[in-house]
C-alpha cells in the first residue's frame, strides 16, 4: 500500500472525519487535508461563515495526522491541549489545512497548524499544541 | 453575585428565554447537524448537551467521540454564554479558543457542559466553560476564549469582495 492510499485508509476509518467529509493528500511527508464546503458545516448562515469548530477540528484532525505521518506510527495521538486563532471567517468554499510537527518529545509532540482557502498567504485559523504520543 | 458580574441580556429570565436560545441554536446548521441542545440558563451561565451519535466517533477503537466535536460544543455554548452577558445582544466571532483535555469522553454517553461569561466588555467577552458527562468535578476538558463582540457594521467586512 502506498502511503497515500494508508493515509485515506486511516482517515476513513474515523467516523467523524466522514461526517465532515475530510480528504487527505500527500506530497513527500507533507500532508494537507481538504475539507469540501458543504452546507451542515455552516455556523453562521447570514453571513455566511464556517462554524470556527469545525475549522478547528480540521487542523486537530491535521495534527495528529502529520504527526502519525512524523513518527511513523499507525496509531493517532492524543491530544493534550490545543489554542486555535481565528483571523478570518469560513467562507462557504473549500478549506486546506497543513501541520508542522514542531517537536516529538518521547512522551509528547508539539505541533502547529494553519488553515487556508482561497490564498495560502491568507490563513483563516491557527492552531498550536501538544499531544500525547506515548504512554 | 458581585458587582462586576455580567449584566442580564436581552434573553430575560424563565421558559421564553430558553426557548429563544433554543431557537438560536438550532438556526445553526452545524450545531443542528451535532445535534447541540441548550438546556438551562442562569444569567450568563448556559448549559448544553451534544447527543452521541456513531457519525461524531474519532477512535473506532474505543467509540471515543473524536475532540474536534468537543471544540465545536465548547465554542458555541461559550458563544452563547457570551450573547447572554450582553445588554443588547447581537452576534460574536471567536477571537480565540484555548481547550485542554483531560480525558475522553466515555463512549455511549451524552457529553454536557456548562459556560460562563465572566468579564464582558465594550468589544470583548471572555469565557470559561468545561465538558463532562454527571458533573463539572470529573470534567473531559476545559476551555477558555475570548470572543469579539458585533457592536460595530464592519463585523464581516472581510466576507465581501475588496472595494476597486
């Protein structure tokens, strides 16, 4: 199985990235997941606006994605803490997201993320944190 | 309370209130589609449930409801914690969101929480608010935000196409 078809292998066998509807792509040891807009991912509908959980939970789901990907493991982390910045609001198109393992400790990694959708140089959300990748 | 306890919005008090901010709930469509429940207010106190649903699960092994679903809860009830402390309720934004996790959530349980505004001001609300499944002294997780409050038109602005 190439590393590809591992990833999307994992991916659809969490049940909540289905219900956003998560895509997976990888590049070398890069990851970006894909999050098509679809209308019960909305918060806001006047504006209308992502739900900020969701966009989140995207870059969460990223993290400990990339983070299997960094420490070669098939098992996901768990997650400790995390803070995520909201800078722009979701617009309803389809959002990226990639992760930047910061650090693997032997107990627990440090990891960053950024959300985008039309511009890479735009982000609509940070997240920064710290998941447990051993017990 | 003390005197620098959030003000009462809008919401008044008793049966009407709740159901308004019912209804404001399920105007979300990403909280209908969670199925998040507002089920008590107490000034700028709200408290809520999100149902387990097989869909909401982040390990398959365990049937563990994935944390990207306790983020979501844990905005919007702190969101509307936030609504509820303020005198003229309008709309807020997510400045940012903080959560720490202390443990999963038992699988095959509702997860409930509770949050409170307790400092608003003229453009900024903070909020505390903690998940669990009986009670706030055995939590799941913790959160702490901060949220821009919609007193000025410009909320948005960045939604529309720039001016040529």
């Amino acid at each position: 199985m190439s590393p590809q078809e591992r990833l999307t292998t994992a991916l659809a066998r969490i049940p909540y990235a289905n219900f956003l509807g998560v895509r997976a792509e990888l590049k070398g040891d890069e990851l970006t997941l894909i999050l098509p807009y679809s209308e019960h991912l909305v918060g806001n509908p006047l504006l209308p606006a992502l739900h900020g959980g969701v966009v989140g939970a995207l870059m969460e789901l990223t993290a400990i994605t990339q983070l299997a990907i960094a420490s070669k493991s098939d098992k996901f982390a768990k997650t400790i803490d995390i803070g995520v910045d909201f800078l722009r609001s979701g617009k309803p198109v389809d959002t990226y997201a990639r992760a930047r393992v910061v650090k693997i400790g032997r107990r627990i990694a440090n990891v960053q993320a950024e959300a985008w959708q039309n511009e890479r140089s735009q982000p609509i959300a940070a997240m920064h944190g710290h998941f447990l990748v051993a017990e | 309370m003390t005197d620098d306890a959030p003000p009462k919005g809008h919401y008044g008090e008793g049966h009407d209130a709740l159901e308004r901010v019912r209804e404001m709930t399920r105007w979300t469509p990403h909280g209908r589609a969670l199925g998040i429940e507002v089920t008590k207010l107490d000034g700028a106190r709200v408290w809520g449930r999100v149902p387990y649903k097989p869909e909401l699960i982040g390990d398959p092994e365990t049937g563990v409801v994935a944390g990207g679903v306790i983020t979501t809860f844990l905005d919007q009830l702190s969101g509307m914690a936030a609504v509820l402390a303020m005198r003229e309720p309008t709309t807020v934004a997510t400045i940012d969101i903080r959560i720490d996790y202390m443990r999963g959530a038992e699988p095959g349980r509702d997860v409930l929480a509770e949050a409170h505004c307790y400092k608003i001001g003229r453009n900024v609300a903070f909020v505390r608010a903690v998940a669990f499944e009986d009670s706030a002294e055995n939590p799941i997780a913790h959160a702490a935000s901060a949220f821009m409050l919609n007193t000025q038109t410009k909320f948005g602005t960045n939604l529309r196409g720039k001016k040529t």
